[in-house]
C-alpha cells in the first residue's frame, strides 16, 4: 500500500484519532516510520503523567498540573530557534525532540489527555494554536508551546500581549474549535508553507496531495495544487486541477471559454443565474496561467 492510500484508508475510519493520521503524515519525512511504536509511545507517555498528576485535582489546578508535567517535567516545549523546520510538524519527531509547534504540541497534550479522559479541544485562535480545557469546575485555555494556562475571560489580552496588537477573541470558542480534520489540515498547511518557503515544490506538492484527501470540497486546494503542477511543468495535471477549482467554484464557464451564464439553483419560476460570472481578480490570474498551460501542451502535441 503507498503512503497517500495509507493515509487515506486512515482518513476515511474517522476514529477521531488525529495522532494517527499526524503520524502517517510523518511517513513523508521517513517513510519507513513505524507508526505502531509511536501510538505506543503516546500510551507509555499517557501512563507517566497519569502516575504524576495529582488525584483529585480539578479545574485550573489540574490544567497546570498536566502543563507542570508535560512542559516542566518532560520538556514537550515550543522550538523557538528552529520554529520553521518541517520536523516541528511531525509529531514523531516531536516525540523524538520534544520541541515543536503550537498545533503538533497541543496534538500531543490532546492524545495524552484523551488517554486519561482528560477533555481538550483544539483551539485554532487567530496567530496561535491553543487547547480548551473543560471540567465541572468551569473552562481554561492551555498554551502547550509556551507552557501556560489562561482563564478564558483573560484570552484576548493574553494574545494582545504576544503578538503586540489588539486581538478579540469570542469568549464562546465555538469558532475556533478544530475537529480531527481541521486539525491534520492545518498541520499539512503549516508545512506546505515551510516547504514552498524552502522551493521544495515536489516536497510542497505532495503536501496537497494529501490535503485534498482531506477537504476535496475546497477550491482553494485544487487551485494551489493546479498552480504547483504548472510550476513544476506537469501541464496536464496542471490543467485537470484548475477544472476541479472552477467546478467546486460553480463557475466551469470561466474554464471552458463559454461566454453564457450557467446555473446554480432551480426555482419554482425557473432557472436562477449565477450572480456574478465575470471573473474575479483571482480567478484572472489563474485564467492566464491555463492559457500558458494549454499553450504548453499543444506545442507538446
């Protein structure tokens, strides 16, 4: 079985499990990875802060007890001097290193907590990747990567403060929770910019790959991966990504060159065009990229 199938088989279980997929995304930096011995790593680890976490303890005392272990004891910690390497986004490696980043790092304290019916949810805030820890005693925000916990109401000033500017954050989380998805998405997306940032496109490409396993429905990934591929001179590949953008964008017109309307919704007086059908910015730039691309494949033929 290849890596992308692997990852896919994973995907489709949907055992809330975002380590293991984390850990199959670890197989592109080491392909030979045994992603068994880290799940039991993850369970080892599980059992040694539960032997060191206090009995008893709720609410906030017991939010910083598990940072107090996890940060303090076993120095799981942000890479600070090394924050854009891609091994800050494999989880395997973060085991191996203990440094990383925020989201790999709250992926770690999410898999122990939930090890020990301990309940977190990521939070993907604006800037910075944090957990939501709730118990009977209330709810409090943990930041794995600097080792700190935040009362909920003290969110925003505490972001204010880190990055130097004004940031509002709704005291509901309700949007910035991440479910499993999200999360892996997020982590592939983190390093997707690393990789690009480096010019490793085949590297960046492959990337995609596996982010549109997990959003097909998100034009955005088709067009990235579309515009990687004719970067890399793969204009046939190139061309059928940019059709699924303009497809999942309802707008196939604009791909095919047909100048009339088409139509996204049936009424019961009939049929109801699109409301905009020229192209935006955006979709301007891609459209000159496929005419150089259909250009390059003609002169191929």
């Amino acid at each position: 079985m290849d890596l992308l199938t692997e990852f896919s088989t994973a995907l489709q279980a949907d055992n809330d499990r975002p380590e293991q997929l984390a850990l199959l995304v670890g197989k592109l930096a080491d392909p030979g990875l045994d992603v068994k011995s880290y799940v039991r790593r993850l369970d080892e680890l599980a059992d040694q802060v539960e032997q060191r976490l206090p009995v008893g303890a709720l609410g906030r005392a017991r939010a910083e007890s598990l940072i107090a272990v996890l940060h303090g004891e076993f120095e799981f910690s942000g890479n600070v001097e090394s924050y854009y390497e891609p091994s800050n986004s494999f989880l395997h490696r973060v085991l191996d290193s203990r440094l990383g980043l925020p989201i790999t790092l709250s992926l770690l304290y999410m898999a122990v907590g939930r090890r020990l019916g301990i309940n977190l949810t990521g939070l993907g805030l604006p800037g910075h990747f944090m957990l939501e820890y709730r118990d009977t005693n209330g709810k409090w925000i943990l930041d794995p990567f600097h080792g700190k916990v935040v009362a909920a109401e003290e969110l925003s000033y505490y972001l204010s403060q880190m990055f130097q500017q004004s940031i509002r954050i709704s005291v509901s989380l309700d949007q910035y929770r991440t479910d499993s998805r999200a999360l892996v998405l997020r982590i592939l997306n983190n390093l997707r910019t690393v990789y690009i940032s480096q010019h490793r496109l085949e590297d960046a490409l492959t990337v995609l790959n596996y982010m549109v396993l997990v959003d097909p429905e998100e034009s955005n990934l088709w067009r990235d991966r579309g515009m990687l591929h004719y970067g890399l001179k793969h204009l046939l590949a190139a061309e059928s990504d940019l059709r699924r953008y303009f497809l999942r964008r309802n707008r196939l017109h604009l791909f095919t060159g047909e100048a009339e309307k088409t139509y996204s919704s049936v009424t019961p007086g009939g049929w109801i065009p699109d409301a905009e059908q020229n192209p935006t910015q955006e979709e301007q730039r891609v459209l000159v990229a496929l005419k150089q691309i259909r250009e390059g494949i003609r002169r191929l033929n």
